[in-house]
C-alpha cells in the first residue's frame, strides 16, 4: 500500500537533523535504519529543554562580565543647554541653600574609577563565575536527560515491536490451529466445540496483535518526542547488542558517580557562589574609594561662567548606620551559603542511593535474562508436547490453548526481559554519570 512515510536525515558535517517527506511510492524498508547513536544526536541538536539549558548557559556567563564591569572606568558625556526667566534665577523651594541659574549652553565629560572596595567587587565576580559554572553543569545535566529519554524511548519500541513480532507469531500459530481444527470437523475428526474453541483463540491473537500495532505506534510517537521531531518515526529502529556485565558491586561505581554527575557538581558550585556572595555582603560595611573628574567647554554663557571647565577628586564613603541593613543581608547570605552546604551533602546521599538501586535493579534484570529464555525453551516443547497430545485424541482444545498462552506469554516475558535490562543499564549509566 502507497503511503507518506517521513524519515530523519543526518548531517554528519554539522549534526543537524530534520524529518522529510519521502516518495509514497517508496516502500518503508527502504528507509536506512536509525541507530541509537543517531537518535541521541538528533535529540541534542532539535530537543528544545536542550537548547534552552545552553542559552541560560550562556546568559549566565555575562554575569560575570556584568559584575567585573566595576573595576573599570565609567565614562559619559553630557550636553546641557538653560535659558533663564530673569538674570540672577536662583531655586529656592526643596532645598536649604539657594543655587543659582545661569543662561548657557555647555557639552563635556565625567569619569569616574573605582579605586578599592576592599574585595567587595571580586568576591562579587568570583561569586558570578561559580554560578556560571553551576548553570553550565545543569546544561551538561540536561543532556544526560535528554540521552537518557532518548535511550528509554528508543527500547520501549524496540520491546514493543518484539512484543508485536510474538503476537504475530502466535496469530499465525493459532490461525493454523483453527484451520486444521475445521478440517477435521469437516471429516468429523473433531467436534463443532473444537472449532468454537479454536476461533475464539484465533480472535483473541487478532486483538493482541491490534493493541500491540497500537503500542508500536505510541512508542514511535514517543521516540520523536524525545528526539526533538514533530512527525513520528517510521524508519527501521536498528536492535542493539546487550552492553559489558556489570560491575560485581556498586561500589565501584560511587567514586565515578561523585566526580561525574553533573547534578552534584553544580550544587557544589552553586554552593561556591553562595560563600562567595556571603563575603561580598559582609564586605558592604567597608569603605569605597573612587577618583572622578570632569572636564568641558561652554561657548555659550553668562559673564558668571568662564569658557571651559574642569575639576578632579576623590570620594571616600565610609557607612557608619543604616539601620542595620547590611548586618542583616550578611547574615542572610551566610544562613543560604550555609544551606546550599546542607544540599550538596543531601544530594550526594540521594546519588549514592540512585547508583546503588540502579545496579541491583540492573543485576536483577540481567539474571532475569537467563530464567525467560529458559522459560521459553520450556514453554515451546510444552506446547508441542499439548499439540501432539491434542492431534492424538489425548488432550482436549483448553489443554492445547493453556500451552498456547503460557508460549505467548513467554515470548513477551523474554522480550520484556531483554529490553528492560538495556534500560535499567541506561539508569545505572544516567545515575553514574555517564551520560554527560
């Protein structure tokens, strides 16, 4: 049958991919089969959560810029023109003192330098940079996520296209069953239950291969979702071999773990900036130096102005009470520092148990292997032990339709088996940073 189908095309110069319409008339094998390491491509370059995590990666480090700019001068230039009611206009109203007003047009510059603030400004700049740091490790996070989502989807179709290829299996089985029941019916070999019995086993596969056609598709659907892509998968998923045998305890993993996730590395930092902006609070109290000068011409004025001007001098700003406003942000930046050491020390507990629960389920999984394709094994010779005995007249249509589910079911269990075990393995890898 003619149908659209879309296929994702890969870039291997920049990385960049994007669905594309292919020919209708284009049977869907002939689309190349999408690997893993495809998909995760794919994913980094298209997947939004991707793409926004790198730009506050980005915004985060002009906050370093930002808090630097203080150690440099400010320049500014200024253009004032003043036209007087009355020769001698002074303002009165607001203010102690009287200031005069004079007619004039002037145009100059003021610079103004930040001598020392005694370390407030480079704490302030070391505080930036951890922050940075911390929204970096969240983006590297962020791609561990999306690799992880990737890999999880990318098994679940795998498993779901097993599960249809046993569904299909048994409906094929069970349409042959049905056929050779009617035949002997027909000879009256066998009686009009029988192929009652047979019929109804033959509908039950056909509506287990129609929910599994269904989670074929959701599980495609879901893979796009992952990858970035608005149109569902339709190329060939590529099967992947099982990855090395675990490691014989989780302990070897939990060194890894502590230096790699990138979650933990940006609550330390984020931590690091916490101290650091305590320190610029407490430094709030010391004082500020600055240098400023100015400088001008007025080609049009009064005779109480002269031609040009300029002056030089310093400010020294020393706090002595504001109500108690900077103890208090002081101690506020204390108590957070404080608490973002209390998360960093509950997150590094919290990886410790993901690492060593992601590799007992893992362990588990992978034991699991071995008893489902010994299950297998059984339930096939069961069942054509239950076929020999029902084409003998020795078993009856219930006992060769219990062999039949047990052999169904065995199959999926094994499917199960194997692809739960791949994404239990891609747990333990997200858990131990290894999908940075």
């Amino acid at each position: 049958m003619a149908r659209t189908v879309f296929g994702v095309v890969l870039c291997s110069a920049s990385f960049s991919s994007q669905a594309q319409a292919v020919n209708p008339s284009a049977p869907e094998q002939t689309l190349p089969p999408l690997t893993l390491a495809q998909a995760e491509t794919v994913a980094i370059a298209n997947q939004p959560r991707m793409l926004a995590a790198q730009l506050r990666a980005r915004a985060s480090a002009q906050r370093i810029r930002e808090a630097r700019s203080s150690l440099y001068p400010t320049i500014a230039f200024n253009a004032t023109g003043v036209g007087v009611a009355d020769t001698g206009t002074a303002t009165a109203a607001g203010a102690l003192t009287t200031s005069s007003i004079s007619d004039r047009f002037a145009y100059g510059g003021n610079l103004v330098q930040l001598v020392t603030d005694f370390g407030r400004t480079s704490a302030l700049i070391a505080s930036s940079r951890s922050s940075a740091e911390a929204q970096a490790d969240l983006a590297t996070l962020t791609t561990a996520q999306v690799k992880l989502n990737v890999r999880r989807a990318y098994y679940e179709v795998l498993g779901s296209e097993a599960v249809l290829h046993a569904a299909d299996d048994a409906l094929n089985n069970r349409k042959l069953i049905s056929k050779q029941i009617g035949a002997l019916a027909q000879s009256q070999l066998r009686s009009t239950l029988d192929v009652n019995f047979a019929g109804v086993l033959e509908s039950e596969a056909e509506l287990a291969v129609v929910r599994a056609q269904s989670t074929v598709q959701q599980m495609r659907v879901h893979l796009a979702s992952t990858m970035g892509l608005q149109q569902p998968i339709v190329a060939p998923v590529a099967d992947v071999a099982l990855p090395a045998p675990l490691d014989a305890d989780p302990t070897s993993l939990l060194p890894q773990a502590d230096t790699q996730r990138a979650d933990l590395s940006a609550a330390q930092a984020q931590q690091k900036a916490a101290a650091q902006f305590a320190l610029s609070e407490k430094r709030l109290s010391y004082p500020t130096l600055s240098a400023a000068g100015v400088a001008g011409e007025i080609p049009f004025h009064d005779h109480t102005l002269h031609d040009n001007y300029a002056a030089a001098g310093f400010n020294l700003n020393i706090p002595v009470f504001n109500g108690g406003l900077f103890a208090a942000r002081r101690s506020e930046a204390e108590l957070e520092a404080s608490a973002r050491t209390r998360d960093a020390e509950e997150l590094k507990l919290e990886v410790n148990e993901q690492v060593r629960d992601g590799w007992y389920r893992a362990d588990e999984a992978f034991r699991s292997l071995d008893v489902s394709a010994r299950l297998v094994a059984q339930s096939k010779e069961a069942l054509r032990l239950a076929k020999a005995r029902y084409d003998a007249g020795l078993g009856s249509i219930v006992e060769l339709n219990e062999a039949q589910l047990n052999e169904t079911s065995a199959e999926i269990g094994a499917a199960d088996a194997t692809y739960s075990y791949l994404i239990s393995r891609a747990d333990l890898d997200y858990a131990a940073g290894l999908l940075n």
